[in-house]
C-alpha cells in the first residue's frame, strides 16, 4: 500500500486512568534523581543530623550514658520543642543543596534531549507532568526534612 493511502486514525482504545499516567512520570523522575551518585552522597550528609540527634535524646534519656559523658546539666541535654525546632531548621536549610541539585536535574534532561514535545503529545496534561515530577522531589526531600523529625519524636517518646 502506498505511503499517501494511509490515513491518521485516532486511537480508539481504552486509556489509562489519570493516576497511572502521573505515576509513570514519578516513576522515571525517582530515577532520574537517584541515578547520581552525588545525590546519594548528599542525602547521606544531610541524614547527619538525625543521628547527631539520635545520639543527644541516648544521652539526655538515659542517666549512665550521662554520667559517663559527664554531663549534670539538664539544660545542656533538655529535648523539648525547641529541640525539635532546631532539628528541623537545621534539616530544612540542608535540604537546600540536594534540591538544588535534584530539581533542575528532572527537568533538564527532558529539554535537552528534546522529549518534553513528546512527552507532552501523549495523554497527560501539563499539570500532569508537573505533578509527578514536584510528586519526585517532595518525596525525596521528604526523606531528608520532616519523616526523621517524626522518627526522632517517636524515639523520644
């Protein structure tokens, strides 16, 4: 059959819920971002803290570890909220440097490679494709910034 003889027909299938088609952008996002070696590196420094801290609630709990560290203040090992406010600006401000390097990292391959024409020529919308890749980045910054927040709260309590 001749090339001009075949005509465009769209496709009459069934289509993928919404959800699906945003988790497929998630999907490749979380390896977009993962796929560096400094992103691992980076989440690891920033992961510091939390076993800082891990270590300072030990301390402040249990009264042979302060007795061997030698420290009789209570003021010095207190875990109260301002403890915890600490923790979390100080996890919040770290967590700058790994977004800074994993959010333009999701986008830019897309437009470098000339795929973002193509990716938005299929079923999903630009809000879509937004989603899933903030979906990316919100959970990856979620492992650095308040999910050790909560785990430190529950260690303490």
């Amino acid at each position: 059959m001749a090339v001009y003889k075949h005509n465009y027909r769209a496709y009459e299938g069934t289509l993928t819920p919404l959800h699906t088609r945003i988790s497929v952008i998630v999907r490749y996002a979380f390896a977009e971002a993962w796929a560096s070696k400094i992103t691992i590196g980076l989440l690891t420094f920033c992961l510091l803290p939390c076993v800082i801290s891990l270590v300072g609630i030990y301390l402040a709990n249990n009264p042979i570890a302060r007795a061997l560290v030698g420290a009789q203040s209570t003021r010095f090992l207190s875990i109260d909220a301002a403890f915890f406010l600490k923790f979390l600006q100080s996890q919040c401000w770290l967590a700058l440097v790994p977004a800074s390097w994993i959010a333009p990292r999701l986008v830019t391959f897309d437009l470098a490679d000339n795929a973002l024409p193509i990716l938005l020529s299929h079923p999903i919308t630009r809000f879509g494709y937004v989603l899933g890749k903030f979906i990316a980045l919100f959970a990856t910054l979620s492992v650095v910034t308040w999910i050790p927040a909560l785990l430190l709260f529950a260690y303490q309590g």
